[in-house]
C-alpha cells in the first residue's frame, strides 16, 4: 500500500471534496482520499502499481467531466481576467433589470433602503453558488451519501433535512426580528446595522469575482464523516436543517442582520424563510440529483457573475444606508 498526494485543480468549495472523495474511493485499489481545499492537494492510499503520472491520468479521466484534475505538479493559476469581462455585463444586465423593475413600481426589491423578503430571496439564490454552498453543499452531499449507500430511498431524511432548515430559518429569524423590537433598535441604528451588510456584502462580491485571494470555506472534516454517519431513520436530518442557521456564512450572517434590524417577529421571519427559500432551488439539486451547477466547467463564469450582481446589491444597500443617515441624498426615491 502506497500514499500518494496530488495536486487538484477546478475546486471551488466543500461540495468539491465531497465530490472528489466520494469518486476516488469508489475506484478499485483506492483507499482512503482526503482533499485538502486550501492547499488544492488530495492525498490517498493505493495498491496500484502505476507511476504518479500514469495515476494522475487515469484518475482525472473519473473526475474531469466534472471540472477537475489531478497533477503531479502544482499548474498555475489561470488568469480570470477574460472571465471577469464576461462577467461583468452579464451581472451589470441583471442589476439594470433590478433597477427598472424597482423604479416601474411593480416589485419592490428593498433597493432602497429596508430589506424586503424578496431582497432576502434574490440574495439566497446568490448565496446557493457561493458561500452557502461552501458550507451547507457539503454537508448536503455528506449526508446525502451517507444514506444513499443504504437500499431505501434517500428522499425521506432529505426531505426532514429540507424542511428543518426552512422551519428553523423562519423561527429563529423571526425571534431575531423579536430581539430587534425588544431592545428598541433606532433608526439611526437600523441604518448602521444595513451599512456593515452592504460592506459584507461587497466583500463577499469581491469575493466571488476574484479580487481577493481564494479563499474556501472549509468545516474540519470530521463534521463531514459525522453527516456520513447519520441513519436515514432518525429526525437527525431534521435538526441537523435546523442548525445550519449557525453555521458560518456571510450572506447568513448579512440577513440575520436585516431581521434583527426589521425590528418585528414577522418581518425578521419573512426575511429568514425568503433567503432560506432562494438556498433551497440549489441545495435540493444536491440533494436529490447531481451537483452539476457546482462542478461545471462554466462555474467560475457563473460565480463572478453572481459577484457582480451581490456587489450591486451591497452598493445599493450601502447608499441607501448613508442616505438614511442624511450623508448622502437618497437614490431611490420611491
């Protein structure tokens, strides 16, 4: 038995090693994989007797449909200066198409100052292929691995796992809102609060684009061995759901700062159940089909594109913020 350890590239968030793990360890003589997503390496025991290159090779052949590759030598980082020009009128269309549809009146997206529920929607979707899907992806694919080796069906712990992360968002969101009207936020407050979000915001839209350093979201993976241990016939998925209201990400975080400066139970559960709704579209693609949208080859298209998008939003709600504040004349007046 021989150790190797590759490098991979094509990896965008937790979902990938779950992914890449769960392919290797499926292959005869292959034991024990391990991705490391900060240092884009994977590590595994094998009983082949082929050289590194010649493992490498066959190796990417089981995964690189999906985006991936395994090297013996680290390749340098692609420059993503093409992929951010595509980018950018991609997401600059979708902001115009917020714009015009925020000044006609028909909807309002919360542009203008307050958080509205459909704001918290449009900003879930985001958070879905980003770093949402960092996080909660992962332990989506852990667990929906770990009960998919069984013969049942899967649908069942999926489905209480789906619903406790609905039902726990829009309690503890709405106890949020509750904590917000009990302690007597202040406008002047309220407008604080929005202002450090829209700066999360922009950052997590930095982010996505590119501008920083890549940066993986990654929980110690004995939190994943632990979803995979999780029996199917338990309402362990059902609380599991509930607890991802902790787990660390920016955009959660953001919006559970919007329900507790809405200041109402109501309000803050609205806000909570709606960005836990825009999660769900990409989450239940994980859960109950492929994980395709993360592994695509057209990922990091797709991600800078949401980064331009969620660094519009966090301007929109940082203007309107120093509006609120009387620095600035507000830029939606409606």
């Amino acid at each position: 038995m021989k150790t190797y350890t590759f490098h991979v590239s094509g990896t965008h968030c937790a979902s990938c090693k779950i992914f890449i793990e769960d392919a290797l360890n499926e292959q005869v003589g292959i034991e024990r994989a391990s991705v490391d997503l900060k240092r884009e390496t994977v590590s595994f025991d094998t009983t082949l007797e082929e050289s590194p290159h010649t493992l490498a090779e066959l190796l990417t052949e089981k995964i690189k449909s999906s985006g991936y590759a395994l090297s013996v030598e680290k390749k340098a980082r692609e420059k993503k200066d093409s992929v951010i020009w595509q980018a950018l009128p991609i997401g600059l269309a979708f902001l115009a198409l917020f714009i015009i549809v925020q000044k006609s009146g028909i909807v309002n997206f919360g542009l203008g100052g307050t958080v509205t529920p459909i704001t918290g929607f449009i900003i879930g979707l985001v958070a879905s292929i980003s770093s949402c899907l960092a996080v909660v992806g992962g332990l989506v694919l852990s667990l929906s691995a770990s009960v998919s080796q069984d013969n049942t069906s899967d649908v069942k712990p999926m489905m209480l796992f789906h619903a406790g992360r609905l039902l726990g968002f829009a309690v503890l969101g709405g106890i949020l809102g509750a904590i917000g009207s009990a302690i007597g936020i202040s406008f002047t407050a309220t407008a604080i609060l929005g202002i450090i979000a829209s700066i999360v915001m922009i950052l997590l839209g930095l982010n996505l684009v590119g501008v920083f350093e890549k940066n993986m979201i990654a929980l110690p993976s004995g939190v994943f061995d632990f979803f995979r241990s999780v029996e199917h016939t338990s309402m362990a998925p059902f609380l599991l759901g509930v607890g991802t209201f902790f787990l660390p990400c920016g955009f959660t975080q953001t919006m559970q700062i919007a329900a507790l400066s809405s200041g109402s139970f109501l309000s803050g559960l609205l806000i909570m159940t709606a960005f836990a709704l825009g999660t769900l579209p990409v989450l239940a693609l994980l859960s109950f089909g492929s994980a395709s949208l993360a592994h695509s080859r057209h990922a990091p298209l797709f991600f800078a594109s949401a980064g331009v998008v969620v660094i519009g939003l966090g301007a929109f709600a940082l203007l309107a913020g120093l509006a609120g504040l009387g620095v600035i004349d507000p830029l939606f007046n409606i």
